[in-house]
C-alpha cells in the first residue's frame, strides 16, 4: 500500500477517534480522570494510546464506542502492515473509500454481501461483535468506589 495514503488514512484515523474523544471531554468534563496520557486529547500518538474508563464508556452511544473499537482495530491493522485489504475478498480498498470510512474492513462490494448476511444496518461498524459487553474495561485509573 501507498506510504503517503496509509499515512493520510492514519490521520483521519486518529483524528476521528480524537473527535469522539473530545466530546467526552466537553461534555463531561473529566478530562482529568482519564489520567495523565489524555491531558492533550490533539497529541496524535496519545491519542492512540489512551485508556478507555467505564465512564468514558457509558457516556459514548453505541456507534460512537463501535466506532471507536473500529479505529482502534483497524490501527492495529497499519501497525501490523495489514491496513486497506478487504477481509472478505483479500482485494485491496480503493483509495476514495479509505478516505470516507477509513476504518472499514471491507470493500464496497464486499460490505453490501456482509450487510445481506449479518442483517445488520452498519457491518463494517462491527456493531454485532462489539455489544458493550464484550468491551473490556481499564479500572487502574479510576480506583474502586
Ligand atoms: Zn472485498
């Protein structure tokens, strides 16, 4: 894959998940309790690296936490040198796709066949794996009530 797109999609990537993030921290203003790595939600590379709270959790809606799984996930696929192959048919992503879900897992093609046979509305939120649930939560942050 393109080192200058994989960097763009890294961007977005981090700046989506920053986005999210920093509605939280607007709206709840607990930004310190997230702990020290989140003092400065714009540096890209803590962003990537921040602990996810219960509270932080339960104050996100469901695609919102999806959504964030999702880049997290799909991070993990650039570090791995993954990143931008369809996980269905092996193909890579055209670009202009990356650039609008750039966490996505599938081609487009490949995302509508999902879609069929899961019957879920946003497949490549992963919305059916990622039930709260099944989210693991960092305590050591937060301390026991
Ligand atoms: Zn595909």
């Amino acid at each position: 894959m393109d080192k200058k797109l994989l960097e763009k999609c890294k961007q977005r990537l981090l700046e989506e998940k920053s986005k999210i993030l920093e509605r939280y921290f607007e709206k709840e203003e607990t930004q310190q309790r997230l702990g020290e790595e989140s003092k400065e939600p714009r540096d890209w590379e803590d962003i990537g690296q921040i602990t996810y709270t219960e509270e932080l959790l339960d104050s996100l809606s469901q695609v919102e936490m999806a959504t964030l799984k999702e880049i997290d996930y799909a991070l993990e696929k650039i570090d791995k040198g993954v990143y931008g192959i369809c996980e269905r048919c092996g193909e890579e992503i055209p670009e202009p796709r990356l650039c609008v879900i750039p966490w996505t897992r599938y081609c487009a093609q490949c995302a509508e066949e999902v879609e069929k046979e899961s019957g879920t509305f946003m497949p490549y939120y992963g919305i059916d794996m990622y039930s709260p649930d099944n989210i693991q939560v960092e305590r050591e942050d937060i301390g026991e009530a």
